[in-house]
C-alpha cells in the first residue's frame, strides 16, 4: 500500500467514526492499525478533525483545509508562505488554475494569491444584478459574481461566527463543506466529517485567554456579563494598560469587550447605516450648517457594518499608496456597480450602488464631491466619489442596499498574527491598520468623541484621531489580545 493511499483510507477510515461499532472484528490480514485509528478517533472527535483538515479528499484538485487555513501560520495564508512555496514548489496544489489571475490563460500567474487572496465565487442574491457605468446590466448568465478575499484564521471560531466575511455561512460545518466544494473543487462529504472537522477548529484558540471566554460561553454564561481576561488573568505593562484605555475608547464601541467581536454602543453603529435616495446618494440633513449624514435606524440584530473599508481599497486602486500603504493595490481587484431591486422579479428598482460620481470637475475620480441644491454633498454611502466597488460585502449575500460594502466584525484575539488585515488584505501590518483607523474612520463615529485634531505624521497627509503615543500603546495592548 502507497503512503498516499494510505494517507486517504486513514482519513475514510476516520469519516466512518459514526459506524465503528457496527463494523466486524478485524478477520486475518485485515490492516489492524486503520482499525486502531477508527477506534481511537472515536473517543477524539478533536483528533479525527485534525486528520480531516490535513487530508486531500478523493476527487479534488489537491488540496487540503490546510493548504489554505496553514496551521503553522495561526490558519491564515500569509503572503510570504505563498510567495516561498511558489519559488520552492510550483507544482502544489495551492497554485490551481481556481486562484490564477487569469485561469484561462496558457500560461499562469499568482500575484492576488502572492497576496494571500483567494478568488471566492458568490451567487447574486435574486434583487440583485450587476450593472456597469452607464447603468446597463451586465450580469453573467450564471449570476455568480467573484472578489479577492483573505483567507481568515479559523483559531477562536468557538467564539466567533458567522463564518467569512460576509458571514454567508452559518456554522462550521456548511463552511468546510463548501471550501472542499468551491476551493478543493471536491464532493460532498459526510456529515460525520465536517461535525469532526468544527471539533477541530473550535478546539483551536489563539490563547488561554481565548479559550477561557469560549469556556464561560459555553457554560451560558451571556457575554455582557464576561470579564475581558485581560483585566483579570494578565499583569499588564504600564503602555499595555495604557492601551486598554485607549481600546476602550477607540475600539470596544464595535468590538466588544470580552470576545473582541460584538457591537456595544449603538449609536455608533447606527452611523453606519445612511438614509440612501434612489439614485444611491446619502440624504443630508440640510436643515444645519454643514449638513449632517442621516443615519437609519439603528438595527441592533445586524453585527456587520461599512466602516469605508471597501472604499479604501478602491481609492487605493486608483491612487496606490496617497492615502497611505496600500498592500493590494498591485492587484487588479473586481469593478462592480450594483442594481437593487424590491424583489426577484427584478423589474422595480430600489438604489444602484454605488451611485453615478457627480463631481465638480466632472472627473468621477476627484476627491471633491458637488453641491446639490440644498448645499449637501453628492455622495454614497461611503461619502466620497466612489466609481465602482471592489467588494459589495453583505449587501452581496442579503441583497439589502443598507449592507453595502459591510463585512463582519471579526475577533481581535491573536490579532497579532494574522496579518495582513482586512477582508482583501489591503492594509500589511498591525500598523498600517492602526493607522487607517486613525486617519479615516474613528472621527467619522462622533460617539467616540475622537475627532481627527491632532497633526499628520511624518509622510502623511491625514490629520489623526489618535496621537502617537496613543496609537504605540494601543499596538502594545492588541499584540497581547
């Protein structure tokens, strides 16, 4: 027998765990350590998952859970791992033609994969249709629609969920199965399999700290009522306290304080959910000066929010590095208008997003928005020209215009090392997202009470919401989370 074959009937072996005790005793010749490992993996769902995650299932391109989800790099896919197998190994089964940058072309390149992007592939809802600048329909017969997404770590799932950035799916289970389906190119598989494959990931934490809040929440404990470990279990530094001061402030409006991933002041998240007009511009309370944004309703149930991260990477496309480093901007990302519409039949609109730029140069690439009649900026949700979205978020899953461009809230524990960060890897280091917070995003959450006063930094135009002091205690705090 083959290691290779051997490799894949240890692993069926393991994904018959639910029928070990209907099988015979081992007859003579029988391979007794496969029946020592069903046997075993019977007690250890945890252990049998492992198998599962490292295993390449039978009719797939190659690939495992964990060519992607690398468990020696906190289950993400780091661009240097990429960029060093691709030198040492061409030939593995994480350059498949799924994540070419042109699988059609006769000869292959991986730069979005060099950037630890992954091409994800995702059916429009029935209201929605893909539209280009002039408004025409331009959607695929199939109605599937594709970005470039990081890879996330699947370390603290047991505090963590939905899964993905669009929170598409809503267990673990349905999340293996369709990673074997669209990125292994694979089968289905059975039930036993992907239930030991979720033991494996929520049995995987960043930190004890981790694990002890997936403990208390296991126990029912509610999350309000959970004590961040950090003020109990960790002697911090004076610039760590003093980072938790500033998380506090800065931060834990949005990500929570015990698990680092659930919203806690409403008011805040209701500005991320702007009055929209029909043709997809935000509505300004023109009644003072200068016209203020009007924000819906706040909509406690929703944890997903448009925070500009999408415009970011837009801007980043068309300027490269102006506002700042840019990790992705060499990557041609996907250029996508959307049409909304009331229901599947799609003959009523509701908003096309992001709206027509109307600018005053005309140039829809300018930063300076027009005036309408009233005085109000022409802009959409992200409150700048935007021409085209790279990325339409959970508006993309849920087919709601108030979802544009909003992606998961994810968990800050071991944030350290999981690098680089956001949905599309847009921002390199720890650093460089600290800094984008700064500079763009925490002044426009006026709760906070952290508007952008204080100077650029050296090589920066952008004045910031926190100060240098502030922003080095602050990566001294989230390194240990």
């Amino acid at each position: 027998m083959s290691p290779a074959v051997s490799s894949f009937l240890k692993a069926r072996v393991f994904g018959a765990i639910a029928l070990a005790a209907a099988l015979p005793a081992c007859a003579e010749g029988d391979d007794q350590e496969l029946r020592a490992l069903t046997q075993a993996a019977s007690n250890n769902p945890e252990k049998l998952g492992e198998e599962l995650f490292q295993t390449t299932f039978e009719d797939t391109n190659g690939r495992s859970c964990a060519s992607c989800h690398v468990l020696g790099e906190h289950t993400v896919l780091k661009p240097e791992h990429v960029t060093q197998l691709l030198a040492t190994n061409p030939d593995d089964p994480l350059f498949n033609r799924i994540d070419a940058d042109d699988p059609d072309a006769e000869e292959l390149t991986f730069e979005a994969l060099s950037k630890g992007l992954v091409r994800v592939k995702i059916q429009l809802p029935d209201n929605m249709d893909l539209i280009d600048f002039f408004g025409n329909v331009v959607t695929p017969a199939d109605r599937m629609y594709e970005v470039w997404r990081a890879v996330p770590t699947v370390e603290n799932s047991a505090i963590s969920g939905p899964f993905q950035y669009d929170g598409r799916f809503p267990t673990l289970q349905i999340q293996a199965q369709h990673a074997i389906t669209d990125h292994s190119e694979g089968p289905q598989i059975p039930e036993s399999d992907l239930d030991a494959i979720a033991a494996f990931q929520e049995g995987l934490f960043s930190s004890n700290r981790a694990k002890w809040v997936a403990k208390k929440l296991d126990k029912g404990i509610p999350v309000e009522e959970i004590e961040a470990p950090e003020l109990r279990m960790d002697e911090l530094t004076p610039a760590q306290a003093r980072g938790r001061d500033v998380y506090a402030a800065a931060c834990e409006a949005c990500h929570g304080g015990a698990t680092t991933m659930e919203i806690t002041n409403a008011d805040v998240h209701a500005l991320a959910f702007l009055e929209l007009k029909p043709d997809g511009n935000v509505v300004f309370d023109t009644s003072v000066t200068p016209p203020v944004v009007v924000p819906r309703d706040p909509t406690p149930d929703n944890n997903f929010l448009n925070i500009g991260l999408g415009n970011i990477s837009y801007l980043g496309q068309i300027y490269g590095d102006f506002f700042g480093p840019r990790f992705n901007k060499d990557v041609e990302l996907p250029r996508y208008r959307y049409r909304f519409y009331t229901d599947g039949t799609r003959t009523e609109q509701v908003v096309d997003l992001p709206p027509t730029p109307v600018t005053q140069s005309g140039n829809p690439f300018d930063l300076f928005a027009a005036l309408d009649e009233n005085g109000a900026p022409i802009v959409g949700p992200n409150l700048l020209p935007q021409a085209w979205s790279t990325d339409p978020g959970r508006a993309g899953i849920t087919g709601n215009p108030e979802d544009f461009e909003a992606f998961d809230i994810p968990p800050l524990r071991g944030i350290a090392n999981t690098g680089p960060y956001f949905h599309d890897n847009s921002a390199e280091t720890l650093r460089d997202a600290v800094d984008i917070y700064s500079r763009f995003i925490l002044n426009f959450f006026t709760p906070l009470g952290l508007p952008a006063i204080n100077p650029p930094e050296p090589g920066s135009f952008f004045p910031e919401s926190l100060n240098a002091q502030q922003k080095a205690d602050l990566m001294e705090f989230l390194l240990i989370l």
